[in-house]
C-alpha cells in the first residue's frame, strides 16, 4: 500500500507529492532543501531557495545588500590585493559577491587551501 499512494516531501516549504520509489532522489535535489550557508565562519543552516536572501541580509556573509550582481558582456574580474606585512592571514577578510547568468544565481569567494588561493 505504501508503494501506491504519493507522499510529501519532508522539507517545510515544499508541497511536491511522489511515489516512494520517487521521494528520496527529490529530496537530495528539492529547492527547499537544507543547506549550510558557505561563508566558514556562519553557522547558520537554511532552505537553498533562502539561501540567497541569507546572504544579502547578512553583512558578514556577502558583500551585496539588494539582488545579485549580473555580469557585463565580456570578462569580468574581482581583484584581490594584500599586503603580507600589513595583514597577518588569520585576519583575511575575503568578501563574498553573488552573481545571476543565464538564470542561474551563484556566489563566488576566494579561499587558502594547502598554501594556494582558489576561487570556489
């Protein structure tokens, strides 16, 4: 019986029904799904559609404060510059920006892994 009949999905904000056999794949790729913000220092855990209001409602977290930054034609950069005599890198601040292209919203910040700086 439990095969046969729709069930919800288990996330607050989500009213999407399906098959037991369906549920668990939705799930692991429903909008409404918890997510940890990406900033290393916020703890805070919210649903991915809110991610984005998070981050622009948080100054610690983002850098913008209204909606996504959409790129120009062409190339974009962000420059980062420091001094390592005036800046010791515990006290790195990378600011974090969100962009929207082709419909897509993503965040982009610049993190220290194993000596090298990447853009994730």
């Amino acid at each position: 019986i439990l095969e046969n009949i729709e069930h919800n999905c288990k996330f607050e904000d989500c009213d999407k029904q399906f098959p037991l056999k369906d549920i668990e794949e939705h799930e692991k790729v429903c909008p409404f799904r918890i997510v940890s913000c990406p900033m290393f220092e916020c703890s805070e855990r919210v649903p991915l559609a809110k991610l984005v209001k998070h981050l622009l409602n948080s100054s610690r977290c983002c850098r913008e404060d209204a909606a996504p930054l959409v790129p120009l034609q062409g190339w974009n950069s962000r420059n980062y510059r420091f001094d390592n005599e005036d800046v010791s890198e515990k006290d790195l601040d990378w600011p974090m920006h969100i962009y929207a292209y082709c419909g897509e919203t993503f965040s982009v910040f610049p993190v220290k892994l194993e000596g090298q700086y990447y853009a994730v």
